[in-house]
C-alpha cells in the first residue's frame, strides 16, 4: 500500500512539468545520429583500418585532406587524440608550446602536454582565448642553451572557454608569419572550426594554408556520434599513424563511424547559423534579467554569462533543471549553454518563454 502511494505521489510531483520536453544545452557533444545519419552509417562499405582497407575511412580523409589543400588526413576517436598526436608530430621532450591560459590542450586534456610529449605550455594571457603575434614573439625563448626551446603555436579556433569567440584571421596570418621566421610548428585546434568558418564566411583552403596541422572535430557541431580528424601535409603527418597506435587509437571497421562524418559535411555544416542565431536570441533574453550580471559576446554557439553576486549558482542550476533545462557551471560564477542540432525550434521557443518568465 505504502509503496503505492509513493507511487502516485511520484507521478503527481513533476505534472507541472509534463509538458516540458528535456532542453539539453550543456553541450554540442550530446546529440545523437539522426536517422538518416544512421542509414548512411548502416550502408557503408567497411575493412579492416588498421591494414589501411577502410574504403569509407579512406574517403573520409581524403575528402578532408583535399578540403583543406593538405597531403594528409587521418581519423581519431576524439579530439583530445588527434591534438595530442599533432603536439607530439611538432616537440621533442623538454621543449614548450605557446597557447592561450584558456587553451583546451593545457585545460581540459589531462595534462597530456606533460604527459605524453614531456612538454610544457607557456601560457599566454590572452582576451577569450585569442592572444596576438606580439604576444607570440614575446613569448618565443631566447636561444641560450639553458632555456626550455620554444616549438610549437597552439590556436583554438573557436575558443571553447573563450565562449566561441572567432579569431580575426588577420591575426592568425601574422602569427604564421613569426612562426615562419623563427621556425615554430602551428597547430589548429578546430573542434569547432565548422562554427567560426560559418560566422565569420571563410574557407577550408585558407586555414590549410595558414597551419601546419589542424584538428577538426566531427561529433560535436556536425553531430556525429564519434569522430576527429588531424590533417596535414605528408612531411610533419609522417609518424601520425605510428603515434595513433601508440595512443591506442588504431581502429577496425571504423568505416561505419567515417560514414557519420562524410554524411555531415554534406548535410549538417551550413545549419550552423541557426544554432548561432538561436546562441544570439538566447543571450538578449539572459541579459534582460536582473539575476544576471553579464552575459559575454556571442558569435557562435556558446554563450557564456555571469550571475549576480547575490545569486545562488546552485540554486539557479536547480531551477531551470526543475524546467528540465540543462546547462553547465564553468567556475567563477559563470554558467553556460550551448546550442545544436538536437535543440529544436521548438525547445528554442519553449526556453525563451521560460527564461523570460524567470
Ligand atoms: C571538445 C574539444 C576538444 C576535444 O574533444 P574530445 O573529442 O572530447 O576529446 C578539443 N578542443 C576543443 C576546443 C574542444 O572544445
């Protein structure tokens, strides 16, 4: 009897939310294969990778290869992978890379740098991520043999702790150039590259030319369910497959996860704007409300914003998660919320109602 009646109970609570469908914006990573991203992976022609016989994987990497003008493309299970290979193609131990305080490689990889390399980050104090060619020759080691030998530039584009902020590709132009002059690799974190080519309408072909090495990933704005790619020309991508196997990437039939990828090139990288201008449409509501103290520029689809100091995080947390709404903290009093191709126009609809009412 008890037990029934916490029954009915439970299924009493949570009526006022009934109508709510779950808004899931912690992230771009959570969507899942639409059905026709699944019927393309169903009817794809797989063979064993790791003898190079993949014929969807194959294509995969040439068609990204050739998008970005480069020699070399090679698929990763993740992101962290694919950038790790590339910091590792570019340092010998002991030596440093220059990245952003915000980067993605030094903040959310484990300290995979240290680790896998034996190379440190010297960070740099950059604006949302970006920092500038100034800032880069500043930062490059003098030659004397007792300092740690500068190697690498590492540039996220779009920032992901900077709040999806595009770089002005000016000033990734002069930063090729003093790593040009001073004989420095330079890599491209592009998890979300798809996103800044988008708002800001450039092309594959001219981040080829500017990098040496560039990750792109496939599961997160794209909406594949795995995938990264590293691309780059035959010369640093030699020992890329070696080192995947070292990582323990080396994969079998991935064909059917290659599949998702070349099904999202062709389908899911123009959409992008509508989750940009849904980011947009989300940030003027948030900073209509007296419970938020800012809310950081937005040109993708991440927006970042600050609480009122009188306002309880967790508290906030647990109220838009009581409107099944679900965002992330980022520390500091800041909170996020990311936009995809899983939130609907009809959850977008649903959110700005809620948050106008909150
Ligand atoms: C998500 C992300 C990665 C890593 O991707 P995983 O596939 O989760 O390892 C790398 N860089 C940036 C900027 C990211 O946002």
């Amino acid at each position: 009897m008890l037990i029934r009646e916490n029954r009915v109970k439970k299924i009493r609570f949570p009526l006022s939310r009934e109508n709510h469908m779950i808004i899931d914006l912690r992230s771009d990573t959570v969507t899942k294969p639409s059905k026709a991203m699944l019927d393309a992976m169903l009817s794809a022609q797989v063979g064993d990778d790791v003898f190079r016989e993949d014929p969807t994987v194959n294509t995969l990497e040439e068609r990204l290869a050739k998008l970005f003008g480069k020699q070399k493309a090679l698929f990763f299970p993740s992101g962290s992978m694919a950038n790790q290979v590339a910091i590792k193609l570019h340092t010998n131990p002991g030596e440093q890379v220059i990245c952003d305080k915000y980067a993605h490689i030094y903040n959310y990889e484990v300290g995979g740098v240290a680790f896998h390399s034996g190379a440190s980050c010297k960070l740099l104090d950059g604006h949302r991520g970006m920092f500038t060619a100034a800032q880069v020759k500043e930062a490059i080691s003098p030659s004397e043999y007792y300092y740690s030998q500068t190697s690498l530039v590492e540039v996220e584009n779009t920032t992901n702790k900077g709040g999806g902020a595009c770089w002005d590709f000016g000033e990734i132009e002069k930063i090729k150039e003093v790593c040009k002059t001073n004989n420095l690799g330079f890599h491209l974190d592009g998890a979300r590259l798809w996103n800044a080519m988008v708002a800001k309408n450039e092309t594959t072909q001219q981040y080829g030319q500017a990098f040496d090495t560039i990750s792109v990933c496939l599961s997160k704005g794209l909406g594949c369910p795995v995938g990264s790619v590293l691309i780059g020309n035959e010369d640093i991508m030699k020992q890329s497959l070696s080192l995947r196997k070292l990582f323990g990437g080396n994969m079998r039939q991935v064909g059917y996860l290659a599949a998702a990828g070349l099904y999202a090139l062709d389908h899911n990288i123009e959409r992008l704007a509508e989750d940009h201008q849904r980011a947009k449409e989300i940030g003027a509501v948030l900073a209509s409300l007296n419970t938020i103290k800012k809310v950081e520029p937005i040109e993708t689809n991440i927006v970042i914003f600050e609480l009122n100091d009188a306002v309880d995080e967790a508290e906030f947390l647990n109220k838009l998660k009581e409107k099944q709404i679900h965002i992330i903290g980022m520390g500091s009093h800041k909170l996020r919320m990311v936009t995809h191709l899983d939130y609907t126009a009809q959850m977008h609809e649903q959110l700005i109602e809620i948050l106008k009412r909150f």
